[in-house]
C-alpha cells in the first residue's frame, strides 16, 4: 500500500480503491499483505 501511495503521490483514502479495484478484476491478487501480478495482468513485451 505505501509503495503505491508514494509512487502515485496520493493519499491511502484514493490509492486504498484503485487497488481494491485491480485485486476484484483480476489484475492483482492479495497474498497475505503484498500483491502480486494476477491472470489479468497483460505480459511484459
């Protein structure tokens, strides 16, 4: 959570959704308290 919040400069109240969003359509998933690369993910080229 804070890597995102820093790297976006935003607050936890706005950087909380965006990543509960990526976890619900599959472009993250939740391991314990990190997040890792989901089935959505597109491939790195």
């Amino acid at each position: 959570m804070a890597q995102v919040r820093d790297a976006l400069g935003t607050s936890r109240k706005h950087a909380l959704p965006l990543l509960a969003h990526l976890d619900a359509t599959g472009v993250t998933r939740r391991r314990g308290d990190v997040r890792v690369a989901g089935p959505r993910l597109p491939p790195l080229s």
